[in-house]
C-alpha cells in the first residue's frame, strides 16, 4: 500500500473542465488515479462514484466550469467539486420510478462526511460541494 501524505504535506491535486456530458467519467478516472496513487485502492470506487454524483450536478444543474480538487492528508482525502453558481444543491426524496435524485443521498451514504459552501472568494465565485473518506492510522514507530 502507498502511503498517505505526510501530515505537515498534504499532496493536493487539481482539475478544471467544462461542464460537458464527457466530464463526469474524467473526473472519475481523476479521482480513481489520485486514490490508486494514494495506495487507497479500497476507496477508489466508492470516491469515483460521489465524484461522478457532484460533476453530473454541475453538468445538469450548475453554472461555468467544473474545477476540482482532492486533497491527501494522512487521516483523510477530501474531494471538492465547483462551479460558479451560487445556488446551493439540495437534496430531494426521488420516486422510485425516476431515474435522478438520488446523487446527493449517494455521497452522503458512501462517504465519511459532506457538505457545500459558497467560495470564498480567493477560491473564485460560486459554490463547492465536498465529501471525505477518513483513513485508518497508519502503524508508524517512534525511534525516538
């Protein structure tokens, strides 16, 4: 297994893209390889599919580019998608003959924890919806 960042160095990695129907399977295979680099293999799917959740809002529902960013610290990996609507997503009880509805019960479901926020403004104009996967410790030894 690889190992996770150092915690004073946390591995951040970035992706922009346009919000086309294409968008959501690359930033799957983005996320599948930041996990696998990772050494987080049992993660990958779980991360691919909440990623794969978030961009098709942006596609379907949002505003601009997506840009998004995962980072690897050594207790957990946050994934966050943008885009530059200001309206925040909202969770809503899909019937059980629709097909859509379900994106933001999925992440919630899968992940450790999530949430969504307006930018700060170094960060650009719009929203970012986020999620985690908190990692196991890892057996390190003091030599000390």
């Amino acid at each position: 297994m690889g190992a996770p960042a150092h915690p004073e160095h946390p591995h951040r990695y970035t992706l922009s893209a346009p919000a086309l129907p294409t968008t959501p399977r690359l930033c799957r295979d983005f996320v599948r390889g930041i996990f696998a680099a990772s050494g987080l293999s049992q993660l990958a799917e779980a991360a691919a599919l909440c990623t794969s959740e978030l961009v098709t809002n942006v596609h379907r529902h949002g505003k601009g580019d997506v840009r998004m960013a995962a980072t690897v610290r050594h207790d957990r990996v946050r994934v966050t998608v943008h885009d530059d609507s200001l309206e925040l997503p909202s969770p809503r009880r899909a019937a059980g003959h629709e097909t859509n509805g379900r994106g933001l019960f999925l992440v919630t479901a899968l992940s450790d924890i999530c949430g969504m926020t307006i930018d700060e403004p170094v960060e650009g104009t719009g929203k970012a919806v986020w999620f985690e996967f908190n990692l196991p410790p890892t057996n390190t030894k003091s030599t000390a």
